[in-house]
C-alpha cells in the first residue's frame, strides 16, 4: 500500500514527482523518495515521516533531471526508516526501484544473490528487485541481454511471487522507465510529447486525463517518443485508453482545512452524479449501465453473495437489507479477507457483488476471482474507472464520487448506498417483485436527497460543538436496529480510525446478551433512532429502540441520538439531538452516515489526529 509515481518529459522532473506523490500519501506517509537522471548521472533523495520531510531535504539538497521515479510508502518489510526508504538500488547505483506490493520470495532469492557477491544494505523485500535487474543487466544469466534494462526487468519479475507494480530507471540504458504490475494497481498517462506512470489518478490527473491502467502481467516501457506494452514474455499487448472526466480540482481541498471535511461536503453531489441518467421516477425503472449479465440471468439468480472489505462491508450490510427486502432474493454478505478461505459455497446460480472503492483492494479481488473460478457472474459497485475489479466483473455500477484522498472513506459510503439502492429497484423491477408505486416512491424519495443532505451538513457547527463534549472520552458504544445497524458501525469504524478512540457498534437488541456490561457512568452512546412514520416495520423498530436507550439511561450513559424531525419521544429521553430531515425506507442511511461522520472528524481534530492520513493505515489496501 504505497504509492509510485514516474514521469518521461520535458518538464522539470521534481516537480512533477513531488507533485504526484503529494497527491499519493493517502496510500502511505511512513517515508519518500525519489530517483532522477540528468545527463546520465543517477541521484537519490529520500527521508522518513511525510512528504515535507522530503521537501526540506530536497531544499537543502537540491537535484533535478530529465526523467524519474518517485516513491511514499508505508512498510510491510522493514521498519520506517531512511534506509529502507525508496527508491532502492543495486550493488552499483546503477539500477533504482519503487515497488508497491510484497515480494513473496524474497528472502529466498536474497540468499542466491548474496552466494554470488551482491551486498544488501536494507530490511525490505524491494532491495531484492533491484539487485536481481543488477545480474541480468550483467548477463549473469541464461537468456540476458546485457545492458537491455527492459529485457533485464523481464528476466526479474518472471523470477517474482507475490503481488507488486514497479518503476524502474538504469544509468545504464538511459531516456528509458519500465513500469511492471502484477497485482496492485499502476496507470500509464499519456501527455503531449511526456508520459507518466503512478500507482492511482489523482497523482497524474492535472497532467493528462488520457490514461490507460496496466493489467496483470503487463510492462511498459516509458520512453520520450511514447510507451511501448508487452506481456512479461515479451508480446505486445494493447490496453484500452481512457478520457478521465473527474475534475482535477475535485483531488484539491479547495478551501477546506482537510480532505476529509471536505469529501464529507461533496456527499450531495456524489449521491446526485451517481443517480444522474439512470432513473425514471415517473416509471419506477432503473437503468443500469451496459453488462454482460442479462436481465433473464439477473431473474435465475438464486443467492447473492456480496464481498467487501471495511467501509464497503458495512455498505454490503445495509445493501443486505435494501435488495432481500426490494428484489426478495437472499443474499450474504462476507469479509473479502475470508471469503476464499473458506470454500464458499458458491455456483452458476449465485451473483457475487464486490463493493470497492478503488477497484483494486487485494482480498476483494481475490475474492473475484474465487467467485469466477466456481462460475459465479460477478457485478463490482466501483468508483475508479476501468480499474481490475471492473475490468475482471461481468458488469459494474459506477459511484461517480470523485476522487477520495481522505483515508477515512466518507462519500465512498454514501455512492455505495446509493449504487446498492438503485441496483435493488432494479432487481425487484427485473424479477417483477417491486410494485411500481413502491419504487416511484423510492426514486422519487432519492432524487430530494441531496437536498436533505445539504441541510444535514448545516449542523456541522452543532456537531462540532457536540465533539467538544465527548473528544476527551476513551470509549463510545454505538446502536442501531434493522438497516441503521450498519451506519452504526460505520459511525464506530470512523471514529476509531480518525480519533483513535475505541469504540464498538451492537443491534440495538443485543445489549441485553453482553453489551450493557459496558455501560458506565457518562459513557457516550450513540443511538441511530430516527423513524419512517409511514411504516409500521420502521414504527416497530423505533419502538424496540426506545426500550434500548431506556435502558442504556437507567446504567449512567449519556445519550447521543439521531432522530428524525417530528420525533417527541427520543426527544424527551436523551442527552443530547441530531434532528434529520424526513425520508422513506433505507434512504434515511444516507443521511445518517454524514453526522456520524462530521462527529468522527471534529473528535479527531479536536484530539489532534491527523484525520487525513490516520495512523498505521493507507487508503487502498492493495496487498493481504
């Protein structure tokens, strides 16, 4: 989970690297480097901590270039120190590498090279890249071709297991930069008369929005005049190229103190773009876009299974709710970390749902693959074009979010509800279960959303005053019943992640099997207790609620509780209010994410979390 960057131009190289990996530490801050070559000679800066750690480095020390690569990264081999810092050499200094990813076999190949002479200098897996490029730019083994950088790269990576994209650059074969992915993602930009390689969008965005995105197996050679692709055995290959349409202002903070305050701002117009064209709310229909599944398959379906990881599980937890109770299929939702673990049961008959934000989180594409390999159609719910779980799905639906820096994943949450509630009117309509008059209400309900969600983002200042109460607190217990029992342990993996308090989300109707154990005096509880008058179900639920807090009151806890406007009984029970605006069926989780979200980021600030780059974590989970 780090981020690599490269650029081949005639711009003035630093910039551009610093530039990318600027817009890359969301996928790793434990260190930076970068590596440039001028007029054939090789220099290398690197530090420890955050990108500004490289900066000042670079200040007192500067270099420049023609051609690059750069490097952020957080450690899986070796501590985070400037030693272990990418970009990484050879025994000469000759060959330099950035590498995301983890070489699986690099404590037996360590040992070959160093039988042979070759002196390692670091505690990382990435070191062994280099010195393997080393030998077969030496002709150390059958089939090199000396001198021959692309070719050399070659003859490594076939000796490689585990998952890794690479950026490499040699003195020794000059004006060149060969890029390799197997397993995390790399996307080639291409400029006019300069070309780019870098480990996500963003990083190239305000350069190019031509890009194409290697698939496994592929390597690419940067060059002046243009980029040539193969295959690891050397035959060529083509790669759609794509026009992104993101905004590059979308990956600025523009004006906002951090990107996540101001991700959680852009929820209206996330939700909005991804209902955007595909629905009819004077129909009822849904429109989804172009697949391979037809609607006869969507109708024999059986199960569905969904997998996902984080945030997006608890988004397949409340898309759990909205299709078994709209489309009246079964469906299970897994950890994308187990999935393949454990032989799932899974045939023709079954639809696998993989949620992702980034489209290229290790164990959901994993699990993709398990999903295919037992003959299970599969439909990713995406926000990254053209990224592996797309590329590898039978169909996907986009969440036209945006670019998300923050790590804490705020408006990916929300277009995932989103995509999840249009996919279930779809299949209920498909399937001929869902009533018209019953999906016109929902659609119609969906298209005032972002309206509802701009005057929920109005309480942020309430909310902040409701973070200076509790920030100072060591635990928080969160609670929801039925659909709202997700946005509960979203609202839980939020605060942890972004204050660093520990908290813990139950069903409402659990307290009573343990739980309540944990109740002391003033210990925040966070109720989800907002009600859809209209339905008795949502009524039902309220009422099973209210007993919940009741008793939470009755042990000392001091109640936070998200309520909806006209609601007099929570009112009169509990500590403190976050009024929503009305809405029917599971909609209302939209709307409760965003206060669970703002609580999370102004506790974070107020404890002096870095909110945008939490500790220990990266944004796209790219190896296991």
């Amino acid at each position: 989970m780090s981020g690599i960057v490269g650029y081949i131009g005639n711009k003035r190289v630093v910039p551009v690297l610093l530039e990318g990996l600027q817009r890359l530490q969301y996928r790793g801050y434990d260190s930076a480097g970068l590596a440039v070559i001028r007029e054939g000679k090789l220099e290398i800066r690197r530090a420890t901590g955050k990108l500004r750690n490289l900066e000042e480095v670079i200040r007192l020390n500067p270099i420049d270039g023609t051609y690059g690569i750069g490097h952020t990264r957080w450690a899986t081999h070796g501590a985070p120190t400037e030693e272990n810092a990418h970009p990484h050499r050879d025994c000469h200094g000759t060959v330099v590498v950035v590498h995301n990813g983890i070489i699986e076999n690099y404590l037996e190949i360590k040992k070959v090279l160093e039988e042979e002479g070759h002196k390692f200098t670091t505690e990382t897996d990435t070191e062994v890249i280099a010195h393997l490029i080393e030998k077969h730019l030496d002709g150390g083994s059958a089939g090199s071709h000396p001198g021959n950088l692309e070719e050399a790269v070659r003859a490594a990576v076939r000796q490689l297991t585990g998952v890794f994209a690479l950026a490499i650059i040699s003195t020794r074969d000059l004006n060149k930069i060969v890029a390799v992915r197997q397993g995390p993602p790399a996307v080639i930009g291409l400029g006019k008369d300069e070309y780019f390689v870098a480990s996500d969008v963003p990083a190239i965005l305000y350069h190019t929005r031509e890009i194409f995105f290697l698939a496994d197996g592929d390597l690419a050679v940067l060059t002046p005049h243009g980029v040539k692709l193969t295959d690891f055995d050397g035959r060529p290959v083509t790669r759609r190229v794509q026009h992104i349409t993101w905004d590059p202002i979308l990956a600025e903070k523009g004006g906002f103190r951090h990107f996540t305050l101001k991700e959680i701002y852009e929820q209206p117009r996330a939700v909005r773009d991804t209902t955007l064209g595909r629905i009819s709310p004077e129909t009822g229909q849904v429109f989804l876009d172009e697949m391979e599944i037809t609607e006869d398959e969507f109708r024999s379906f059986r199960e569905i299974k969904i997998v996902a990881a984080g945030t997006s599980r608890h988004a397949g937890l409340a898309g759990k709710v909205m299709i078994e109770r709209l489309a009246k299929v079964p469906v299970e939702v897994d950890y994308a970390s187990e999935f393949r673990y454990r032989d799932p049961l899974v045939d023709p008959r079954t639809l696998t749902v993989l949620i992702t934000q980034s489209g290229e989180t290790a164990d959901t594409i994993a699990a993709q693959r398990e999903a295919h390999a037992k003959g299970s159609k599969t439909l990713a719910i995406c926000n990254v074009l053209g990224s592996m779980a797309p590329r590898e799905a039978n169909g996907t639906i986009y969440t036209h979010a945006g670019p998300e820096i923050g790590v804490g994943s705020t408006k990916t949450f929300t277009g995932q509800l989103t995509a999840l509630l249009l996919f279930s009117v779809y299949l209920g309509h498909t399937r001929g279960v869902l009533p018209p008059s019953e999906s016109k209400k929902l659609l119609n309900a969906l298209t005032a959303l972002p309206k509802k969600l701009e005057a929920v983002l109005q309480k942020d200042e309430e909310i902040e005053d409701l973070a200076r109460i509790f920030y100072r607190s060591s635990d928080f217990l969160f609670l929801g019943r039925g659909v709202h029992f997700p946005v509960a342990l979203e609202g839980a993996l939020k605060l942890k992640k972004l204050s660093y308090i520990h908290a813990e989300a139950y069903p409402a109707g659990e307290m009573k099997h343990g739980p309540n154990a944990l109740i002391t005096e003033g210990l925040p509880v966070v109720v989800i207790a907002t009600c859809n008058w209209e339905s008795p179900y949502s009524r039902a639920r309220y009422e099973r609620t209210i007993s919940n807090i009741k008793e939470a009151k009755a042990r000392g806890a001091a109640i936070l509780a998200l309520i909806t406007e006209g609601d007099t009984e929570v009112r009169a029970m509990a500590d403190h209010l976050v009024v929503l605006p009305h809405t029917i069926g599971m909609l209302s989780t939209i709307l409760e994410a965003v206060p669970l979200q703002l609580l999370a980021y102004h506790m974070g600030v107020l404890r002096g979390c870095d909110v945008d780059q939490p500790r220990n974590l990266a944004k796209s989970v790219t190896v296991e």
